[in-house]
C-alpha cells in the first residue's frame, strides 16, 4: 500500500548539512574563534614528545646495534662520563645560538631593507651554528682521539660526533614553543555543538566580559564618608586591573597574528602530524649536517696543526692521553690530509641549511604552506643523514 505523496517529508541533504557546518566554523573564524576542545588538542600534542623520545632512544642505540666496535674507552673521568660532555656542549650552543636569534633580526633589520632582513639574518645564524659544530669537535680534541687515520664509524671518534649531534636541547625547545604557542588560542575554542550559541552572542555583542559593579548600592548613607577614600582606592585598583587585562588581551592577539603571519593559518589549525614530521626533521637533519661538517673537518690539517706540534711534545710527560694523540698523529701523517674535503663540503652544508631554514621564514612560509615545508624537510633530512653516514663509511 503506497502513501500519498504529499505525506512524504523531505529530510535535508547531508551535503546541506556540511555546507552549514561550514559557514558556521567560518563565521566563528572570522571573529577569532575556532571550533573544538582546548584540553584535547593539548592532548594530542602530547604524541609530539613521545614520538621525539621514541626517535631518540632509537638513535641513542643505533650506533652500538648497527656499528659495533670491540673498545670504547672513555676518555672522561668517571664523574663526567661519556656522552655528558657531548650532550651539554650542544645543548649550550644551542642555547647561545637561540639566543641570538633576536638580537641578528633586530640588527639586520636596522641595516637592511625588510624583505633583506631576514634573509640576512637567517644565513648569518646558519653560519654561526655550523661554526659551533666545528668549534665543538675542537674542544672535545676529536682529531686527538681517533684510533684511525681518516673518520670511520669503526672510530670511537664516530660515537662522539654521533652524541654531539643529537641535539636534545633544540628539540625540546621547540616542543615547549609549540605548546607556548597553543595556550595563545586557549580562550578561542568553542565547545562543539554550541556554535548557534556563540554566533548569536556575537552579533548580540553579549560575548564580552561585563564590566565589575565598583559600588556597593546596598551602602548606608552615613558610612559614605567613612569609606569614601576606600571605594576609591577600589575604583582605581579596579580600572588598573581591567587596563592590564587589557593590555595581555592585546599582547596575545598581537603575538597571534604574528604567529598567523609566519605560518599563514592559525597554529591551532596545523595536524600534530606535521608538528611530528618537524621534530623528525630537525634531528636528522643535525644528524646529517654535523656527520658531514666533521667528516671534511678531520680529513683537513686544520683538526691536527703538525707544524705547532713539534715544538710542544718535548714538554709534555708521557700520559696515556699523549700516547693516544701521538697515535692518531703519526696516522695523520701516513696519509695525504686536503683541505678539499672541507672547502667542498662547507659551502654544500651552509647552502643546504640556510635553503631550508628560508622557507620557514615569513616571505616563504606562508606561501608554500607548512606541510610543504615538512615534506621538503623530510627529504633533505633523510638524504642529509644517509650522506653523513656513507662519509664516514657506515654504509659500506
């Protein structure tokens, strides 16, 4: 038995459906509000810690796992062991380099048009971190302690870059910055399902915080002058108080949008995949970058001055640690040593380093996208990291 056709209800489309939740999350959006739970998106930035501590302890035991050697003795003392030097050597360059981030954009821009700004300073913070790479295998006397003549992974050398490059420090910078940059939407989120509500607030303008009542009309009249003074003490703690709520509410809008200008989308708006992949970056990348830089630096007469040698070893007892240099001396003199290697391989790194550090600047970024650049990070970092290893033999 059929049914008439006018007792048919049309039930809406879901493509309706969709196109109204969109207008929705764009209306919010255009009134600085974004649609979701705060406390969740929190929580699942927390996979960006654990997968960086997941790629560490891998890296951490890769060298004993694929690249065994027989003797490691550690030229430390036991109350300093092996790899704290490394960890903290890196971990305080970092901390200069960081540092100086501000003080070289604050310059260059001075000195420099805008769009050179910068530029300018990118590559000149390059330039200073790659210096602190090398600079770090001369404190830690690397060339010194090499048992063999050119850098190998069967080298106890090999496991002193390794640690140096692991750079925990910087990672775990950058996952503090992200969830310094998430709690800037932390008052932006609006609870799904009560978008109708919030829209209808805004256009009632009723979304603004009320101001405080300062006076008490409930006050009897005689104890007006008694605590006149008082109230108005009140009133001006009061307004101090609404200025300074104020100014943080302006502060944080200001450092959102120019957050919004360097990434161009709301950082609220970037998948923790892509903060994952960013992470997954920057440490094969450093991997990669400083395995290269110490492969060319050690193959060079600048890691062992010869000429300056001669003329010390007369005064220096005999120590284990003098055997050893004395070792990898006369195995530096066994071979040809260039300064190829190195005047090659350090254009090669600054270029690649400053090249991928652009595109994360706000001429780039925003027009490539974010998840462009941690694609294109991806690569590099990889390819970076497999020719850091293949210079120092781990690959044959």
């Amino acid at each position: 038995m059929s049914s008439p056709a006018g007792s048919i209800i049309a039930s809406p489309s879901p493509q309706n459906n969709d196109e109204d939740d969109d207008d929705v999350e764009w209306e919010l959006q255009n009134n600085g509000l974004y649609i979701g739970s705060y406390s969740r998106i929190v929580l699942m930035n927390a996979l960006v810690p654990i997968f960086a501590i997941v790629v560490f302890t891998v890296l951490a035991f890769l060298p004993d796992l694929a690249w065994p050697i027989a003797d490691f003795p550690s030229p430390y003392p036991s109350s300093f062991p092996f790899p704290l030097p490394q960890i903290l050597i890196s971990s305080a360059f970092f901390s200069l380099t960081h540092l100086l981030r501000v003080p070289l954009f604050s310059l260059a821009f001075l000195l420099l048009p805008s769009d050179y700004a910068s530029f300018a300073s990118t590559f000149i913070h390059i330039l200073i971190t790659n210096g602190l790479r090398l600079a770090s295998l001369v404190i830690l006397q690397v060339r010194h302690t090499m048992d063999y003549p050119i850098p190998t992974c069967q080298d106890p050398a090999f496991r002193t870059v390794w640690w140096l490059s692991l750079n925990f420090a910087e990672v775990l910078a950058a996952i503090v910055q992200g969830y310094q940059q998430l709690a800037l939407y932390r008052d932006l989120m609006v609870p799904e399902g009560r978008e109708t509500e919030f829209l209808e607030r805004i256009k009632s303008g009723s979304l603004d915080e009320p101001e405080p009542v300062l006076a008490n009309p409930h006050s009897p009249q005689q104890e007006h002058d008694t605590f006149g003074d008082a109230l108005e003490d009140g009133e001006a703690r009061s307004v101090e108080s609404r200025i300074d709520r104020g100014l943080e509410k302006l502060l944080v809008i200001k450092m959102r949008d120019e957050l919004e200008e360097v990434y161009g989308l709301p950082v609220i708006k970037i998948p923790v995949f892509i903060s994952c992949l960013q992470r997954f970056n920057s440490i094969f990348l450093s991997i990669g970058l400083t395995l290269l830089l110490s492969a060319a630096y050690l193959r060079s007469p600048l890691s062992v001055p010869l000429s300056d040698i001669s003329g010390q070893l007369s005064f220096l007892p005999v120590t284990d640690q003098l055997r050893g240099f004395l070792h990898a001396t006369s195995h530096t003199q066994s071979y040809d040593s260039s300064y190829i290697p190195l005047i090659i391989t350090a254009p090669l790194v600054l270029l690649l380093h400053t090249s991928l550090a652009v595109l994360h600047t706000p001429t780039f970024l925003p027009r490539i996208g974010v998840h462009t650049a941690a694609y294109v990070g991806v690569l590099v970092g990889i390819m970076t990291f497999f020719a850091g290893l293949a210079v120092w033999g781990a690959l044959s």
